[in-house]
C-alpha cells in the first residue's frame, strides 16, 4: 500500500465520520429547530457533502493502492 493511499483511505474516514456526526446534528436540529444556530437543511447539506468527499477520497485511495512510493 503506498503513503498516498495511506493517506487518502485516512482522511476518507474522518470526513466520513465528521458527515455522519452533522446528519446527526440535522436529525437533532429537526425537533429543536435548530443546533448551534443552524437549521436542519443546513446540517443535512454539510452532512451530504462530507459525505461525497469521504467517498471522493476513498477512491482516490483505491486508485493509488497499486502505486509504489
């Protein structure tokens, strides 16, 4: 496995872990209205975007899996 795959497979499950923690805001944010001043749609559409960069990175780290240092 090279560093950069190392790396990006790192970083895909931190940004992945922080999307999940903002779904969980905007589920929270949708009964008390809102959660650290924001609403909802605001968490869910962070929560959506980490999401697709989590994804982004992890294949990043599959694409450079084959690649030496």
């Amino acid at each position: 496995m090279s560093k950069m795959s190392h790396k990006l497979k790192k970083f895909s499950a931190v940004i992945g872990l922080l999307g999940i923690v903002a779904f969980i805001l905007g589920w929270c944010a949708e009964y008390r209205g809102f959660v650290w001043g924001f609403e909802s749609r605001v968490w869910y559409n962070d929560a959506i975007i980490l999401l697709l960069i989590a994804i982004w990175f992890k294949l990043g780290a599959i694409l450079h899996k084959g690649e030496q240092n």
